[in-house]
C-alpha cells in the first residue's frame, strides 16, 4: 500500500497513507509521509519510515479524521444509531495567535470562529425529542431538548459577554439555527457544573457561559450546514447515511458539535484541537419499522454503504452484540469483536471496518441487518377452564407462527378415564372460525379399564391461534381409589401435538456417518420441512372427595335405613289383628276363679 | 271431563314451554337429582355423537340408554323438548283413565258388597260416594303433571319421562283389562330398566281377578292363566331383545345397560343410598353387598303379593314405590310417578299418622338438595358428609310415606 499511494501522489494534490488502526484505536507507530502540493516520486524507504518521519514534517499540518457509526439495539424494539466524526486539527496550541490560514480538515468557519474570540472550548448541541432514560439506557452523548450551548474563552479575553454575544450571532448564522436569542437573560456561568472537556487548567468560572433554548426546533435547515463541515461532506463514507427525511422521522434526534482542546499522543507532547461532530438518533419500533423487530441500515437511513471517507484514517460501525443470543442475529457476520466498557457496562461489539474492501462484499455496498431470533413456528398451550368439581373444560391452544404457510398438525390426546370427555362438546376454532379437523380417531375410556384417546389432524392457517375446547366431568371414585394426598388433585397428561413444519431452509436428506448426533436423531424425509413434536402442560385437576373417615359410619347408617324400610314392610305383612275383648276389673276375676273352682256359670 | 283434563294439559305444557326457553334449562339439565347417568339427556346426545363418529356408544362408558332409545332419538333429537312434553302428557292421560276404571271398579265392588251386606255397621263412614270419587282422576293427573318433580325431569329432557310413560300405559292397559298389550308393555318397561319386572305379579294378581280365577297354585286354571301371560310378556321381551341386537349388531348392550344397572360402577351421587355406600365400602364385601341391596328391591314383591292379593292395584303402587326408593340410580322422576297415585286413596288420609311430619321432612329435604350440593362442589365449604345426609332423611322420608298408607288399606 505504501508504494500503490506514492505512486498516486502525482496526480492528487492532498497524499496520505492509510494507518493500520490497533483494535484499541491507537495510533501505529508507522508514520506517514505527507507530501503536500509536491509532487515526488521519491521512494521512501520503508525501513527506517520511522526516523525519518520528523525529516519529512514541514509545516505540514497532520490532520486526522476517523469517523464511526455505534449501533445498538434497544429493549423495547427501538434502535440506537449514534455516529462520531472526530477531526485532529494539529496547530500548535500556544501560537494559536497566529493567524491561521491553512485548513485541510478542520472547517474554515469554525477555526476562523475559535481564532477570532478566543474560544477554549465550544459545545454546541440541537436536539429533537427527549431521551428516555429507563426505557432507552444512557446514551453516549447526552444532551437536552432544543439548543445548548456553553463555551469556554481563553483566560486572555477581557469583555466575556461581548465575545459571547457575537459568538452566538456567529454560531446562529453558520447552524441557520435561531441562537440569537441567547442573550444575558438566559446565559449563567456556572460555578462547578460545566469543567472543561478538554486540555488546560483554567478553572476560573468567569471564562465560561452557559445558554439553552428549549424551544429550538431542528430540521433539516440546521442539518444541512452541519454535514457540510464534514471532510466528505455527504458523499462518501458515514455520512452518506445521514438523509433527512429519515432522521427526522425518529423519536430521538441530536446533533452537535464539539471542540476542544487535546493531547496529539499519549505522552502529550504536542496538543491539537479535536472537533466532534456527533449525530444520536433513536428509530421507533412502530413508526420505522411497522412493528416488525427487523432493522436494517436500508430501512433506518434509506441508503446502504459502498465505500469509507477516503480521508478517513478508520471508518468502523459497531454493532452492540452483547444481548445477540437474547434478541437478535446480525448479517453479515464479521469475524472482528471488540469490548468495550462505556458507561459503567462492558459491552461486546461487532466491528466492521470499512476501510477493508472484503466488507462490502461482492456487490459492494453494506447492509447491516439486524433481524429477530427465528421464533419457533410450532407452539401448543393447554389449561383446564371451568369452577367448581362438577365438571370442567380442556382448552388446548395451538399457534402457528408461520407467515404465510399453512400446515396440519396431529394433535393427541389421552385423558384419564374418570373425567368423562364429551366429544359432542369439541370444538376447533382458528381465528375466530370454526375449523373441523378433517381425520378424527376417539375412543371412549371404559372405566377402570383403559382412557379416553382422542386423535385429530387440524389444518393450521399461517399467522394464526387455534383452539380446541372439549367438556368433561369429574367422577366420584372409590375411596380406595384416591391417593394418599387426594386434594391435591389428579394429574392428565401432555398432549402431543406432531407435525411436519415446513423449513425456511432446505434439509439435507443425505444421512452420512459424521453428522452431528443432535441434527440426526429425527429421519429426514424431505427437504422442504422438517419433523417437530410439540408437548403441552400436564393439567391438574381436582375431583370431588368423599369422607375418608367414614366407612364404618356410611355402612351403619346406610343400612340403619334399609332396615327402617325393611322392618316397617316385616310389621306391615305379618301383623295379624285381633279383637281384643275389654278387661273385667279385678274382683270380677277372682270370683270367676271362685266360680271355675266350683263349677257354676261365669260372670260377664 | 274431558275439559278440565285439556285445561290441565294445556297449562302443564304452558309451564314447560316457559321452562324451556328459559335460562333455568341448561342449569336443571345438569342437577345430579334430576338426571342420572342411566337417563340423562347430556349422554343421550353424546351416544348419539359417538354414532356419528363411526364409534359404538357401548364402547365407552358414557352411554346407558337402551338401542331402542337410540332409533327413537336418532330422528327426534331436534325435536326433543315436544317429545318430552308430549311424553308427560301421555302419562297423565293414562293415569287419568286408569285410575277412572279402577274407581268404577271399586265403586262396583262396593255396592255388591253392600248389598250383599258384608260390611260392619261401623265402617260405612269408610264408604266412599261417587261424588267424592268424581273428582280423583284429576287429582292423579294434576298431581302428576304439576308435581315440581316432574316439570324438572321433563325439562332436563331426562328419559326417565319415557320410563314414566310406559309404566302408566301398562297400568292402564292392564286396568282396561287387555292381557297382550299390558304384557307387551311390561317386556318394554322391563326392558328400559330391569326394575319394572316385579310388577308382573300384581298385572297377574290383577287379572286373575278379573277374570274370576282363583289364586291357587292347585288349580289349573290358574296355571294356563300364568303361563300364557307370562309367554305374553317372556316372547315380548325376546323380540324386543332380538331388535336391539340388529340394531348394532353386537350383543354389547346388555354389559353397558343391564349390567351398568346391577353392578353399579358409577358413583355419580344422586338421591339414593348406593353412591356413598359403594363409595366408601371395603373392596372385600362390595360384591356381598351389592347383591343385598338388589335382592332388595325384588324381595318384597312375593311376601306383599302375598298380603295385598285382593288390591292389586295398591300393590302396583306400593311396586312402584319400592322401585323408586331401591333402584340404583333413583331421580326425582321416578319418586314424581308413584306420588301421582295418592289422591287414589285421600279417603284414607285422616287415618294416618305422622302426615304432615313425613312431608315437611320430603319437602325440606327437596330444598336442601341444591343447596348443600353447591356448598360442595362448588363454595368447597362443606363436604360430601351433607350432602349424604340429606339423601339418608329423604330415603328415610319415603320410606315412612307409602308404608303409613299401606297400614290403612
């Protein structure tokens, strides 16, 4: 590559080498050779690049700009899109008296902007919408609703507000936004809130100004100035996806831009000015993407990618995978992963490079699709309905979540014998419609003997739920037929829903000795679908019980009637009647004694 | 009388309509006291199903009713209330005939005995004048068509109705004195529900009298009489038996029918004595005592035939009563058929005793039915102890009811 981009430099005005980029984002040590309104075809030899790097430093500026898209998939379906484009104004800090006059990356009306008042830093943000918090997480730049603007002045200015009024003049003029409404009625200093972001030590709160409008709309009028103090404008790169009509019709919009003041490397020995241009936009589940959980960068931005920022140094998108296994899967898979910990949370991301040509595969452009998990297209529920140990209802619920197949089920079911099934009872109903199952084998249980078997082959609709519903009663067995715990009921088997589900890939029917034993198990027939057996709930259910304490009680008091009855029939049909002649009082009897003894005539 | 009888007829269909196409409908058609597992309309329409389906209503046990049962309801199914309704006003039509013909008989007999001057001067208070007696077949049938039980049973469309209905044509063929079709009927009654069978010997009885032939087992008379009425009724019910074979062609009803009846497998509680009994009986003795509790029912026909010789018609009452309360699966419906009868003998009522006890212990326990079956089953407050209890004071109650009658006659 490094001979490919000297050879290039004699026809292109502005030569620089692509640097290889470490995951952690930090610079190789190989440094590039800018050649700058020269043309050479000087070789520069490779080996000793790096001492001879500072040979070759004129007044060469080293710009840089990386840019990044931060994706990441929210809980409630929305998305979080989140781009970051950094420019690395290499000009030294302490000459920033100077007159500068050379630009390459850095926009000419912001660096005019930060040489004329004396700007330390500037944070500008326009925001449409509210970020919500509990539902969306912390995002990664946060920012209010409307305008916001806080600016730190060099130490050296002496009129504050005079520089902070036509700043904001300024600032309103080159954003088309309304910021000259900011005026001393709505600016404050604030004491501790707002440090700086950047390099410095200053800390006097004289120097700071802080303004918001809420009311501040943002449309496509502020859009428009804001990409073009991108390098690439929006034709190339990341910003290729930034389309209005798009963004704006999102639930969470920002956009902002700001800059500071930072270290070139890590051991500070030179400091830059670092612009950051960033753009958060939240997509709703239902007003982008029709309900569906299907998110791509096709439908979020209406464009796909083709190329990176050819002045990008790296041009990456992350893709927030840490909750893949859960929510989604990404196409197409890149093998780079990088962790990261933002926020108080380490989160893995999928990276792909689009400085790399292998990204964008053979048709040249990038669609990230985020899709769902492939929810299972076969599904049964059953619940025991009804009150009361009388009788009750079986309702078994099978879903179909094929979009647009229709297949038939298998539906078995065996219930015990001592809930009675009425099978006049049964019926199926899918969406609301009656659905009669077009094979049914049923055999009645013989009590004690054998259980109910009910068969059916249903045609199940695609997209739908379809219920059957079948009532039985309960029966009042023996008590030598309970178990030891008989409230806590009966148990009835799963029913076995058995199908064969039609296959959004193609099987292979080949059966070859080192399949995996997991995708053997089950015979493949044939290509197009693929055999599944669905198992519901087992269901409770309670019977009515007698008293188990009461046999010996039962049996007297039961007989104690039979035999009520059978002794009032005994009496009935063997007493005979006689005439009972009335009683002589009692001297009467003892004189017909008298008169027995002596052999005369009796009294009456 | 023809009037009264069609204002009756007209006002007990009126009630049922009304019952009918009220909500009230599908809650009695699942009471445990109105329908049993032999006759309720539920499996009547889920054998009916099961036809349907390809699957013999006997392989299950869903299914008791009898093939006949299946012929007739197979083409009437949607036409079941105006059957049921038809079928109560046929019972009451023939009670009403019947127990006309039995009180000219009666009325008969007591004017040759009083001319024949058999009777002791006191008991011709006991006499009865037409007067009185004009009145008492609308008595029967009001008693049978109004009677709360009976607008239950036939609003559940339980098929005990038709059970009814056969047994009151037998009475009133046997009372108008026609041997072959009160024998036929007998096979039919016999047929549905095996119980119907002890009242061969009171139809006997019956037309032994008269036709004035002497109940001695001596006499040949006597034994031409019996066989061929008991041809009449044995040749009936082996055409009947035959039919329903050809129906299905298996000989599976017999087991589902006759011996779901004897064996009693199913304790479903109702307002009889075998549920909880065979619930809570030690496995050892359930054979004993389930063919104690049988003989039961059919052991009192030979000592009351015995007794009752000359009334044979009390002695189809008392039949019937006992039937009632003994069966295995007992209903409202049936104990509804033998309480159409006591209007017969109101000239008896100022001798009994414990009257009004005996029907404020019926009426109390008809109330408090519904009301600990819900504590049961469904608020799970009481338990089936209550419930059991009341079926044993209800039992008891008629027990004591048709026996104080019986002292009397």
């Amino acid at each position: 590559t490094f001979f490919q981009v000297t050879s290039v430099s004699l026809f292109i005005a502005e030569v620089y080498t692509p640097r290889e980029v470490n995951t952690d984002g930090s610079i190789a040590a190989e440094d590039l050779n800018e050649r700058q309104w020269q043309s050479t075809d000087v070789e520069v030899d490779r080996s000793d690049g790096t001492k001879d790097s500072e040979s070759f430093t004129a007044a060469a500026a080293r710009d840089q700009f990386q840019e990044e898209l931060v994706i990441r998939p929210l809980h409630s379906g929305d998305i979080y899109a989140s781009f970051q484009f950094r420019t690395l104004w290499d000009i030294d800090f302490l000459q920033e008296r100077q007159k500068v006059s050379h630009y390459r990356l850095f926009p000419k009306s912001l660096g005019q902007v930060l040489s004329k008042f004396s700007v330390r830093e500037l944070h500008i943000s326009f925001t449409q919408g509210f970020w919500r918090t509990m539902q969306w997480g912390q995002p990664f730049i946060p920012s209010p609703p409307g305008a916001e603007l806080w600016v730190w002045f060099h130490d050296t200015v002496s009129d504050v507000d005079g520089n902070w009024k036509e700043l904001t003049n300024v600032l309103s003029g080159i954003f088309c936004a309304s910021l000259n409404f900011i005026d001393l009625t709505n600016t404050v200093q604030p004491s501790a809130s707002f440090k700086p972001l950047g390099l410095g030590n200053a800390t006097d709160h004289r120097f700071l100004r802080y303004a918001t409008l809420p009311r501040e709309i943002v449309c496509t009028e502020n859009l428009t100035p804001w990409k073009k103090l991108l390098p690439c404008g929006s034709k190339a790169g990341l910003s290729v996806l930034l389309k209005s009509e798009k963004l704006f019709h999102s639930s969470f919009h920002s956009q902002a831009v700001h800059i500071r003041p930072v270290c070139q490397d890590e051991q500070c020995t030179s400091k830059a000015w670092e612009l950051r241009q960033t753009l958060n936009v939240v997509f709703d589940l239902y007003t982008s993407s029709q309900g569906k959980k299907e998110w791509s960068l096709f439908k979020m931005f209406s464009r796909t990618l083709t190329e990176a920022c050819p002045l990008a140094t790296s041009s990456k998108i992350y893709v927030d995978i840490t909750d893949n296994p859960e929510l989604f899967e990404l196409n197409p898979v890149t093998p780079l992963l990088s962790q990261a910990v933002v926020l108080g949370d380490r989160r893995t991301y999928s990276v792909f490079d689009l400085t790399r040509a292998e990204t964008f595969g053979q048709l040249c452009s990038l669609n990230l699709l985020l899709r769902d998990m492939l929810r299972p297209l076969l599904h049964a529920e059953r619940y025991v309905a009804g009150f009361g140990l009388q009788t009750g209802e079986i309702h078994t619920v099978i879903y179909n979540n094929h979009p647009y197949r229709a297949f038939p089920v298998l539906l078995m079911d065996s219930v015990p014998w001592y809930l009675q099934l009425y099978i006049h009872t049964l019926t199926v109903t899918s969406k609301s419609r009656d659905n009669k199952p077009s094979y049914i084998h049923y055999q009645p249980a013989k009590d004690r003997h054998r259980p109910h078997l009910l068969e059916m082959l249903i045609q199940l609709p695609p997209h739908s739920m379809t219920e059957v519903t079948v009532q039985f009663e309960r029966a009042l067995l023996k008590w030598t037929e309970y178990t030891p715990d008989p409230n806590h009921g009966f148990y009835v088997g799963s029913s076995v829903v058995s199908a064969l589900v039609p296959s959004m890939v193609a099987m292979n029917t080949n059966f070859t000795q080192d399949q995996p034993l997991f995708s053997s198990f089950v015979p493949v027939k044939e290509e197009s679908s693929y055999f599944v057996r669905v198992y519901t709930e087992p269901l409770l259910v309670n019977l009515p019980t007698p008293d188990f304490s009461m046999p010996y009680n039962v049996i007297c008091l039961t007989c104690t009637v039979v035999a009520v009855g059978y002794g009032s029939f005994y009496n009935l049909l063997t007493r005979t009647f006689q005439v009972d002649e009335p009683s002589l009082p009692l001297e009467k009897r003892l004189a017909n004694l008298i008169r027995r003894i002596r052999g005369v005539p009796l009294l009456a | 009388m023809a009037a009264p009888l069609t204002l009756l007829l007209i006002v007990a269909v009126t009630i049922r309509a009304v019952l009918f196409r009220s909500s009230l409908a599908e809650l009695i058609l699942e009471r445990v006291e109105v329908v049993s597992p032999l006759n309720a309309w539920k499996r009547v329409v889920e054998g009916l199903a099961l036809l349907d389906l390809g699957v013999s209503p006997y392989s299950g046990d869903v299914f008791h009713e009898t093939p006949l049962m299946i012929y007739l309801f197979h083409f009437m199914v949607d036409y079941a209330e105006i059957v049921f309704m038809v079928t109560d006003g046929l019972t009451a039509v023939a009670l009403y005939l019947s127990i006309q013909t039995y009180n000219k008989n009666v009325f008969r007999k007591q004017k040759y005995a009083l001319e024949s001057d058999r009777y002791p001067a006191d008991c011709l208070e006991l006499l009865r004048s037409p007067k009185e007696m004009f009145y008492i077949p609308l008595k029967v049938a009001m008693f049978y068509l109004l009677n709360p039980f009976t607008i239950l049973s036939c609003v559940a469309k339980s098929t005990c109705g038709l059970n009814n209905a056969i047994i009151a044509l037998f009475i009133l063929c046997t009372l108008k004195g026609s041997a072959l079709l009160s024998g036929i009927l007998l096979a039919l009654a016999t047929y549905q529900s095996i119980y119907p069978l002890t009242l061969f010997a009171p139809a006997l009885l019956f037309f032994l009298q008269r036709l004035y032939i002497p109940v001695n087992l001596r006499r040949s008379s006597f034994w031409f009489f019996t066989l061929q009425y008991a041809f009449i009724y044995v040749g009936s019910l082996v055409v009947i038996t035959g039919l329903s074979f050809f129906l299905l062609g298996s000989w599976d009803f017999i087991p589902s029918v006759y011996g779901f009846i004897f064996s009693v497998p199913d304790l479903t509680p109702n307002i009889g004595l075998f549920w909880y009994f065979f619930a809570e009986m030690f496995e050892h003795f359930r054979l004993f005592f389930i063919c104690v509790f049988q003989i039961n029912v059919f052991f009192y026909t030979i000592p009351l035939s015995i007794k009752l010789k000359e009334h044979p018609v009390f002695l189809i009452f008392m039949q019937i009563a006992i039937i009632s309360i003994f069966k295995s699966y007992p209903t409202v419906g049936d104990v509804a058929l033998y309480m159409a009868f006591l209007p017969a003998w109101s000239h008896l009522y100022r001798f009994l005793r414990n009257i009004f006890l005996v029907s404020c212990v019926l009426l109390a326990c008809s109330a408090l039915f519904p009301v600990l079956w819900h504590l049961w089953i469904y608020a799970g407050s009481a338990n089936s102890n209550f419930y059991y209890a009341i079926t044993l004071l209800f039992n008891f109650g008629q027990v004591k009811g048709p026996i104080l009658i019986s002292h009397f006659t």
